[in-house]
C-alpha cells in the first residue's frame, strides 16, 4: 500500500469531488448531497452497530454458565431487549437502503441527487433524533420487554423506559418511510434518458421493492407504538384484557411491520448481491426480469404472512392454515434468486474478489435461513420450536448472516467508488471468511439446542443446554472478530489505501462508467444517456455516451 | 445428575408423548430436504467457482440472458417441495388440536412467575404438573398479569397462555418419567425461572399421589365453585327452576344459546368465562342486562370452579323441580 504506486491519470487531475469539495462540520451536517447523507448513516449506524454489539457479547458471555452468574436476571433482560431495539430499529431497517441505498440510486439513475434532497437531510435528522432519544431511553437503565414489546407486559407490568424507547423507534420510523417515499418518487421520476425499467440494475430493483414496504408497512408500527404509549401513559385499554383490550390484537399489528421488516433488510441485500455476483462472473444476469419480479413477488407476499408468528397465540387455526400456505410460498421466489445467480456465474469469468467472497457466503448462509424458515412456516413443526433457540437462529442467518453479509457485500463492492481508494485485500478476504465462519459457528448449534427445546430469553437454563451455548459464544468471538477487521483495514485505506480509477473492478453501470471515483459533487458532467442494456459486459462499444 | 459438565449431552431430545414422533417425522423430513439442497447449493457454488475461475484477463463470457424451461423448473420443485410441508404440517396441527372426548381437564393458571395447577380432584400444584402415562390430557390455561407459554419439550406441545381468555392444549404423555416445564413467552423479570417438572406417573402411582394430602384443602373445583356460587348470591338470579331474572344454569354446558341479535353461541368454558367477567358483552334473548361484571373481584382459579360447579348443575336431581 505505498503511496508511490502509479496512479491513474485521472486522479491526477486536481478535481473537486464530492468529499473535499467542501469543509467543516456545517458543510456535513447540512449537506443535501445524497453521497454525503449515505456517509453520514454509514458512521451512525456502523456506531449503533458497535452498541448492539456490546449487548450482544454480554448476552453470549452470560450464556457461557447455565446459572446465570455474570448479569443479574434485570441486567441480561435489558441488555437482549437493548441488543433487539438497537440492531432491528437503528440497524438494519436503515442498513442497506440508507447508506448504500442514498449513496448508489441517484448514481445508478443517471440523476444528479433524488428527488427530494432536503427531505431526505430531514430523514438523516429523524434518524438521529430517533437514535438520540432510544440512546437517552437505554442510558437510563433500558427496559425489558423485548424488542417486540408484547403487551400486556409492555404496556402495564414493565418497569423502565419503555416509552422512551418507543418514541425513538417511532420517530426513527419518520426516517424511513421518508426515505421509501424519496426513493419511489426517484426511481419514478429521475431516471437518465433511455434508462427504461428494465434497463435498471437489480439493485435499484431491489430498492424499489424495499421502499415499497417502507411507505407501507412503517406507519402501521407507528400506530402500534403510539397506542402501545397512550395505554402505558394514559391507561387507554386496547390490549390489556384488564382495561378491556385484547393482547392478540398488539401482536397482529406488530407483526404486520415486523414481519415486512425482514424484507425490508433482506430485498435490498439480494439487490447487492445480483451486481456483485455480475460484475465478479463478467457476465449479465441470468433471469433478470425473474429476479427482478421476485423482489416485488417477495415485497407483495411479505404483507401477507404476518400471523405465522401467532400459530400458537390464540389465533384461529384457520387463519393460521391460510398464513401457513401464503408464508411457504415466499420460499418460491427466494429459491429462485439463489439459483439464477448461480446460473449468472455458471459460464462466467469468476474472480475470487472479497465482495464476491461476501457474495457466496451470502448464497451460503442465506440459504439455511431460508430453508429453516420453511420449519417455522409449518404448522407442525412451529408447535415444538415456537419461541426457542432454534427461532433465533433462523431470524439471525437471514437478519445477521444474510442482510450483513450482503452489506458488507457491498460496501466493499463500492468502497473504491466512495473513497476512490482500494483496502487491503489480504485483510479483506480473512475478515469475510472469519465472518463466514465465526457466524456459523455462532448460530448453527442453536439450531440444535432450539429443538431440544431451549427456549428464548433465559438468563437460566438447564444444564444439558451448556455445551452448544459455549460453542455459540466460542463462535461469537470469531465473528466479532471478523466484524472488528473492516474497521481497521476500511479506516487505514482511506488514510493509505491505493488511489483507484472510476471502474477497478471493471464494472457495468453508470456510476462505474460515468461517475468519477470519488464522484464529483453533481455526479455527472451533464446527463448521461443510456443506449444499451444493462450489465452488456459482452458488448464491447462505448456503454454509454453524453 | 447436574454437576459434571456434558455429562447429559444430547443432539436429540426425547420424546415422551403421542404427538412426538409425528412432530419429529415431520421435523427429519424437513431436516434430510434442508441438507440435500444446502450440500447442492454449496456443492454446485463451489464447483462452479473453481471450474470457471477467471484465467484470462481479457476473457468476456457469453452472456445468457435466460432460460423459461430453467425458471419453470426451479420454481415448480421448490413450489411441490413447500407445499409437502404446508400440507403435512397443517395435518399435524390439525390433527391434534382437538382433544379426545375421554381426555381429563387440568386447570392452569400462569402468573409471575409460576404455574399453577389444579387437578380435577382438587389437588393442587405448583411448578409440578403430574399426569398419569396414556392418558389423554388436557389443560384448559389462563393467565392472571402476562403473556405466558406452556412449553414442554419432551411431549413437543406448546401454547400461549393468553390473559383475558382460556388457551387450551393437550397430550397423552406415553413414556413415565420426568421433563422439563418452561414458560416460552417473556413474562419478565425471572421468566426463566417460570419452569418446572412434569412428572409422568402409571395409573396407580398416579391414583396414589392424588390421595396423599396436600395442603389440607382437598375440595374439588366444583365443590369450592358451588359454596363460592352460593357467596357471590348467583343463584338469586340464576335460580335453578328456570324464571328468575337471568337463565337457568341446568345443563347449560354444552348447549347452544341465543342471543339478543340472533348470534348463537355454544356454551363452553370460554362462553362461561365471558359471562362471569364481561356478563354485558352477550345477551341471551328474552333477558335484561342486569348482571354485574365480577372481572377484578374473583381469581382465576374462582372462575374455573364457578365453571367447574356450572358443569354439575343438573348432573344430579336440582332441588325444586327444574326441568
């Protein structure tokens, strides 16, 4: 990584971009540039990140000893209501679709910023607000309720900050339905000239599907939160039996974001992966336009499903017949996203790069997250591994393993285009195979003791539980150590990294072939016009021209 | 037995009841499908990769944009594959929501942070539930603050005990032994001391147990819910011959009533639970509303002997010539 390695002539150039363009904190904190807003969620979420990780590592050292002697019972119930909150509100809603979301679609467009830059400042704003506010709830002692906030518990019988802590979900919420509403008007409205629907790359796709489900499913929780808060505060009865409510009516509400929210993390890592695995195979995507109607396939039944979590609530089972079928169908589209992107590489030109590295361990993991969801979904089963560990682990392969792999995916796909600098591969490659395995090891034996029937959220637990709760935690040290390594390594190659090109990687897409690296402030020297199809990495005249 | 560490190290949990191997047939089934496709998935990944590693830097692929016969394919198997679960398990679940005719009723009462547990004959537990083997089983729940969940992995039988409404489950446990009882809903702070043990018995040992004294009180439910019946004044309105202001209770359990608006409803023990607590929310035609709510005034436990006394009334001659 010296500095003397001969550069691009293009970045020779003394070219403003978008990075140093201007100065200050005033020139951050006020910007309405789109590449700096998704910077700016890059640093507040990475931090959120780190927060519930903490969490986190109390949760799997406490679980080290069946007896439950590091934390008391109140510590361990806060800290894995503080790890939900944290990770499920601040994490991964915003994740994909905030950072690189904010910082490609515009990029990938053809537009010089999305269609309303003021309003998505403001989203950044009620982000922060949100997280200031939930920060302010768990600093003052946290509550524990879970991060799903079952009433009657929730409203009536716990102590600590709960309202605080709904509040900040709450206005968090305003971040992104505002960001799914800019995101829609966008893709509608500011695609370049000759950019057609189906000329879009998956990602955007991906995004659009995802928006989608943010405009439409986040109020809902907004409404649940806001009753869940009059009930708690004023004693209104809307789910406690004891002031007349009903506690089945909270949960359908709530999972009727909740479960959508999956997607909403999901959707827009599979858009990452379908350019990650182009680019790395050299070749167009196999199935695009079936890829891209699975995203809007899995945006659509994803607001259908929402009572599998409730097979044993009391539901009817008649309902639950009908979640159980809509729910197993979701598996159609997933399974034939992973099996066109493995028909993309079969052919290609396939190059071992750390986001394509990323890529396949998403296939990987995805893959069993997907497949133990279909357990879940049937009736049968869910009776014996409803609410034990065998649950965490399937929500944490799709929501951890895939989503962040999927992220990290990314990220490391578009670094060079950000920083216009390219990290240590070396170090690269080792923090995505620890990742890979450090989150296996983590997760996979909970699968096993989920079936012998341990159940979630226990500070206690039987003794016979122990030797796959020391695997777990054995498992957790190496992923938080994979997870540790991008910090150093992303951080010393903007400080040192070697300067890049536009395209290092040799990528289709116009914010490889006509955004500078970093991009200018406008993004592009007037408006590009797109005159071929989309990932043409065949073709060899000029993609795209002036 | 839990001193020395793995010494209990299982992969596989035990079955002890009727539903278990269905549940687990399933669950293998699920189990043998998921392993097949992750070791093709990983198998062909892998492949693919090595054999069409990047050689030549100025190799460009033929692209294919596509294949309908490929998209068919791979949707219709995955498509036949869910639909085996779907079905399957719809026919588990199904199958065993109903209890047999024969099953005896346990009560359940969950609260912060115990079971408790009230036998037919009136013994009654906590945090131990004892049940005879081969014998159907089955636990009419309620929950005094929280949500609660009565989990016992061994019989692979789980639901939410819901405040505000009876929650029903049921086992015939088919193995003599002891297993695990967890509460698997957060119920707060020692929600993971809201366990206890099930102990499977034969019929005799079972029979047993029930005669050796518990606390003193050995009334049965029905018993506590006629002196309580006679407490609360029921039966002034009530009244067994059928005219007072409210309905006869004689052999009311298990017919259907009317009620003012038409809607008809069977009288079961969430029927009766409704009437003692939220008495104004149905009607029966041809009567006033006039009775008062008893919801924060009796327990639980009050309730279900209420229920439990309603059962007999009629079972045996009523007093002064009902019908």
């Amino acid at each position: 990584m010296s500095t003397a390695s001969p550069a691009i002539p293009q970045q020779e150039r003394p070219k403003p971009n978008y990075l140093n363009h201007a100065h200050g904190f005033a020139s951050w904190l006020l910007t309405i540039d789109h590449k700096r807003i998704g910077l700016l969620y890059i640093a507040v979420i990475s931090l959120m990140f780190a927060i519930g990780g903490v969490y986190a590592g109390l949760i799997r050292l406490e679980l080290l000893t069946p007896e439950g002697d590091l934390l008391s019972t109140e510590t361990y119930n806060r800290a894995f209501t503080g790890h939900g909150v944290v990770m499920t509100f601040f994490v991964l809603v915003p994740l994909i679709p905030a950072t690189l979301g904010n910082f490609l679609l515009p990029l990938m467009l053809g537009a010089r910023d999305v269609a309303f830059p003021r309003l998505n400042l403001l989203s950044w704003y009620c982000y922060i607000v949100g997280v200031g506010i939930a920060a302010t709830a768990l600093l003052l002692g946290g509550l524990d309720t879970g991060w799903t906030f079952y009433a009657p518990y929730s409203s009536t019988y716990a102590n600590g900050s709960v309202v605080l802590a709904l509040m900040g979900a709450f206005v968090a919420g305003f971040s992104s339905i505002l960001t799914g509403l800019n995101f829609v008007v966008t893709i509608h409205k500011m695609r370049a000239p000759g950019l057609t629907w189906f000329r879009l790359p998956l990602f955007v796709w991906a995004i659009y599907a995802t928006s989608l489900i943010q405009v439409l499913a986040t109020p809902v929780v907004a409404i649940t939160l806001t009753l869940l808060m009059l009930e708690r505060v004023l004693g209104v009865g809307i789910f406690d039996p004891a002031l007349g409510g009903d506690p089945i009516l909270f949960q359908h509400m709530f999972w009727f974001y909740s479960h959508p929210v999956v997607y909403i993390m999901i959707l827009p890592a599979m858009g990452v992966m379908s350019e990650v695995i182009s680019c790395f195979s050299r070749k167009a995507v196999f199935g695009y336009k079936v890829i891209a109607y699975s995203s809007m396939a899995i945006a659509i039944l994803g607001f259908l499903v929402w009572g599998h979590h409730m097979f044993l609530s009391g539901q009817s089972t008649y309902a639950g017949l009908l979640f159980s079928f809509l729910t197993v169908l979701i598996a159609v589209p997933s399974a034939v996203k992973i099996f066109n992107w493995l028909a993309t590489m079969w052919g290609g030109s396939i190059e071992m790069t750390t986001p394509m590295l990323y890529a396949m361990g998403f296939i990987g993991v995805f893959t069993i997250g997907g497949l133990t969801g279909l357990f879940l979904s049937t009736m049968g089963i869910d009776i014996h591994v409803h609410d034990t560990y065998f649950v965490v682990s399937h929500f944490h392969y799709v929501m951890v393993g895939s989503a962040i792999m999927g992220y990290l995916a990314g990220l490391h796909f578009w670094w060079p285009k950000m920083f216009g600098v390219m990290y240590n591969q070396v170090a690269a490659r080792t923090a995505a195979v620890l990742i890979f395995l450090g989150f296996n090891f983590t997760f996979f034996p909970q699968f096993i003791v989920g079936y012998l029937g341990m159940p979630r959220r226990y500070h206690h637990y039987p003794p016979e539980f122990q030797f796959f709760n020391i695997a777990s935690t054995m498992g957790a040290t190496v992923l938080a150590l994979g997870y540790l390594l991008p910090l150093f390594y992303l951080t010393y190659s903007l400080i040192n990294g070697k300067k890049v090109g536009a395209n290092p990687w040799g990528a289709k897409g116009l914010e490889w072939e006509m955004a500078d690296s970093p991009p200018d402030p406008e993004n592009f020297e007037g408006t590009p016009v797109v005159t071929e199809e989309v990932y043409a990495y065949a073709k060899e005249e000029e993609a795209v021209v002036h | 037995m839990w001193e020395q560490p793995f010494k209990d190290l299982d992969f596989f949990p035990e079955a002890a009841s009727t539903i278990a191997w269905e549940i687990d047939a399933l669950y293998l089934f699920a189990v043998a499908m998921s392993v097949f496709f992750t070791i093709l998935i990983f198998a062909v990944m892998i492949f693919i990769s090595l054999k069409f590693k990047r050689r030549d830097e100025d190799f460009v692929p033929k692209p294919v944009h596509g294949s309908v016969p490929l998209e068919i394919l791979w949707s219709v198997i995955p498509f036949i594959i869910t639909q085996v679960l779907f079905g399957w398990g719809a026919y588990v679940f199904f199958k065993y929501s109903q209890p047999p005719v024969d099953a005896m009723d346990i009560h359940v009462v969950g609260k912060q942070w115990m079971w408790k547990i009230q036998h037919p004959e009136g013994k009654r537990e906590i945090n131990e539930l004892h049940v005879p083997v081969d014998q159907p089983v089955r636990l009419i729940m309620s929950s005094e603050d929280v949500l609660h969940s009565f989990f016992v992995p061994a019989f692979r039988v789980k639901r939410d005990v819901v405040p505000g409404r009876y929650q029903k489950l049921w086992f015939e446990a088919d193995k003599v032994g002891e297993y695990h009882l967890f509460c698997a809903e957060y119920c707060g702070n020692e929600h993971s001391k809201m366990i206890g043990t099930v102990y499977v018995m034969t019929a005799s040992e079972y029979d047993e147990w029930l005669r050796t004294p518990g606390n003193g009180e050995e009334e049965t439910p029905a018993q506590a819910g006629e002196r309580l019946f006679s407490e609360l004044r029921c039966e002034s309105c009530h009244s067994a011959a059928g005219v007072g202001r409210a309905p006869s209770l004689a052999n009311i359990y298990g017919t259907v009533v009317t009620m003012e608006g038409g809607e008809r409803s069977r009288v079961d023990e969430a029927y009766l639970r409704e009437s003692i607590l939220d008495p104004k929310r149905h009607i029966v035609a041809g009567f006033e509303s006039t009775m008062p709510t008893f919801q924060g005034q009796i327990t639980e436990e009050q309730v279900f002997e209420l229920i439990a006394y309603i059962r007999t009334i009629g079972a045996e001659p009523v007093v002064s010539g009902g019908e």
